[in-house]
C-alpha cells in the first residue's frame, strides 16, 4: 500500500502544469524529507525488538519523541533559514525549481514526526502479531493521501510539487492518528506493567536504546543519503531535468516490488526472536519473495508494459519515456537484492549486532558514489542510467559486507543452543 503512494503521486503531478520542473522539485523536496526522517526510520525494529515490558515501553517511548521533536526542528530550521542555500548551489537549481522545492520542503514539515509516532505504534502491533492492522493503518494513510491529491488535482490552484507534498504529508499524519488507536490496548497493557528491575529484561537503560539505535539511526541515514548522492551527481549529468524528472517515476515503480522486503525485514525480527524461530521457513519464504518480485519487475521493465506503465499510468511523455525506461531495466534484480539485505537485517539485529549495518550502509553508499564518478564524469552516462546501475552496485556490495557477520551471527547462536 505504502508503494502505491509513489506512482500515484507522481501520476497527478506529470498530469499538472509544468510537469517536468514540477517532477524534479518532487523528487528533490522527497530526498531531502527522507534524509531528515532518516533518524526514525528504524523506529518500527527498534519496537519490536526492545518493547517487551513495561519499563523498556516507557523509556522507548520518551526516547523517539525526543527524536520526533529533534527532526521537525531540523526541517523548519533548513527551510527557514540560510541553511537552505548550499542545496541550491551544490544541485544548481533552476530559480523555479529551486522555490517549488523549497516550499515543498516546508509542506513536509510534520512528516518526520509523524512517521516516528506511527512506527513506534506499529512495532508495538508487529510484536503483539496483529500486522494485519499496519495494514489497516496504510490503508487509512493511501485513502487520505489520494483524497488530499484529488481534491488539489480539481482545484488547480497549486503547483503539482506541492500537491504532492501536502498529499503526502496528509496521508502520514493520518495514518500516525490511526497506529495509535489501534495500538490502544498495547499502550494501556505495557503502560499499566509496574518496573521489574530485578529481570534482565526490563533494565532497559536509555544508554542501552541509544546503544542499540544509533547503528541503526546511522544505517538508515547513510542510506537514505543515496537519493541526495544520486540527485547531486544527476544534476551535473547529460539530460539533467529529464533525469531528475524521471527518477522519482522510476523510484515509484521499483518500490512497488521492493517494499515487500522492507516489511519482510520486521516480520523476521520478529519470527525470529520467538522461541521456535522457526529459521528454515523464514529462509524460504524470502528467497521466494524475492524471486517473485524481480520476476515481476522484469515483465514490466522488459516488456511493451513498460511504454503502457510510463505512458498511460505515470502520465510521462513520449520524451520522458525514452529516459525513464532504461533505468528500470537495469533496476531488475534490486527487489530481490533487497529483501536479501532485510534477512540479513533482521538476523543482526535479532543478534543486537547492529554496528555491522552501519558499516556495510556506508560502504553501499562508497559503491554508488563510486559508480556515480565513474559512470557520470568518467563515460558521461544520461544521469537517470547511471544512476540506476550505481544504486545496483552499492546494493551487491551491502550484500557481500553483510555475508561474514550474519554467518557469525549464526554460528554462535547455532553453539548456544547446542
């Protein structure tokens, strides 16, 4: 449900005035709303496999509105002050580019907070094992979403980046209103469970969290710093604003088969931790789930479904097809590539290794800058392919990273059990 936000999204915007520069504000108004919400991404594994008692509820919970408080002050401040300056120079930014996105920025301002709220909500529903209202909670945020675009589409009234930031911004705080309902008895069992610090398992400190949650603070940031990267470097290639006009199209679709693997991520932390952990079935269900998403990418990417997907869905012109469909051939093999990273994931984070994650994200993010370089100044690839071949790298390179310590991760559980 969350991918089916992309596509429509950028659906209503190709379909407004000024598409092109209006697509590109999106895409850099996006990236920067995702490297400021970075800090809380990992809020929803962090729930999951810390809340397990009253004591460790309450301090998680003081613990990510701190954050929550944190990030909506970093955006108001990059948007309302001179801080906002060296985006326009590093991504030479047409004028009307440059304002559309700006004030698409600020339209984002209760993203951050809200997706932490709704996160740490939903990790308490994850580990109670009623996913089936995370689902629910999506649902709420696409309808509000789309209700919110309609309504701006019929109107006319405002440039199609910001209806897609208040779209956005609409559906993400509704979706935050209803996790929060729907976690009710959650919050009133945890919050009703008097302090035992007598078990090892409610000593849960706030050096602890912070411990357990910068790795993975620092993950999701470096990570999400992949979509600026990309942005900064397309910005400086052959065909710049058909790139940049393209690449949040292209993002949308691949996270259509991608987004099954982030939510295998949380659901394995939490098989996982179980007694049973029933390992064998986690393993097979994700080696399907991944075959199955990139089988499916690929009948669209290599297919006439492609020209049917870019035109007749995603609103694109002729012109901008031609640059959005290569990217996405390349694209094929990352949903597979991705869930494989969410076991990986899961295993080191069921095992509180969580430095490790940080590590292989950084050297994700080395391998697409890398082939960023090479492929942009180096060949002078069009900027949306090169892209696409760079993120494909840095994703086999996390992948290989994480081999060595998810086998220790393994083996030394293997040996306690024994």
């Amino acid at each position: 449900f969350m991918a089916a936000e992309g596509p429509l999204l950028a659906a209503v915007i190709a379909r407004l005035g000024d598409p092109k520069p209006n697509l590109a504000a999106f895409g850099i108004a996006y990236a920067l709303g995702l490297i400021l919400e970075a800090p809380v991404i990992m809020v929803l594994s962090a729930a999951t496999a810390l809340a397990d008692g009253g004591h460790a509820f309450r301090r998680l919970r003081r613990f990510v509105g701190a954050m929550n408080v944190a990030v909506t002050i970093a955006q108001v401040a990059i948007v309302a002050t001179p801080a906002w300056e060296p985006s326009t120079t590093l991504l030479r930014l047409p004028p009307d580019v440059d304002r559309l996105a700006r004030i698409g920025l600020a339209l984002l301002a209760p993203w951050p907070a809200a997706i932490g709220y709704r996160r740490f909500h939903q990790g308490l529903l994850s580990r109670a094992g009623r996913t089936r209202q995370v689902a629910h909670g999506t649902v709420v945020r696409l309808s509000v979403m789309a209700a919110t675009a309609a309504g701006l589409f019929v109107s006319g009234r405002a440039p199609g980046a910001w209806v897609g930031c208040l779209a956005l911004s609409a559906g993400v705080c509704a979706e935050a209103l209803a996790a929060r309902w729907m976690a009710r008895d959650e919050v009133a069992r945890l919050g009703a469970e008097p302090d035992d610090h007598t078990h090892p398992d409610r000593r849960l400190s706030y050096r602890a969290i912070t411990a357990f949650y910068i790795p993975l603070a620092a993950t999701s940031l470096i990570g999400l710093a992949v979509q600026p990267l990309t942005t900064f470097f397309m910005a400086r290639a052959r065909a710049p604003l058909e790139s940049l006009a393209v690449l949040p199209v292209v993002h949308a679709l691949t996270f259509l088969f991608r987004a099954t693997g982030l939510s295998y991520q949380d659901v394995a932390i939490s098989l996982l931790g179980r007694p049973d952990r029933r390992r064998g079935d986690v393993l097979r269900f994700g080696m399907w789930l991944g075959v199955g998403a990139s089988v499916a990418l690929g009948a669209i990417a290599w297919t006439p479904l492609a020209g049917v997907w870019f035109g007749s869905v995603s609103g694109l012109t002729p012109e901008l097809i031609g640059f959005a469909i290569p990217p996405t051939r390349w694209l094929t093999l990352l949903p597979a590539l991705s869930v494989l990273l969410s076991l990986q994931r899961a295993i080191l984070v069921d095992a509180r290794r969580t430095v490790a994650l940080t590590t292989a994200t950084a050297a994700e993010l080395a391998g697409v800058a890398l082939g960023l370089l090479v492929l942009i100044r180096g060949l002078d690839w069009i900027g949306a392919t090169a892209a696409a071949v760079a993120l494909l790298a840095g994703r086999l390179v996390a992948n290989t990273w994480l081999l060595p310590p998810c086998a220790r991760a393994l083996r030394r559980e293997r040996d306690a059990r024994a």
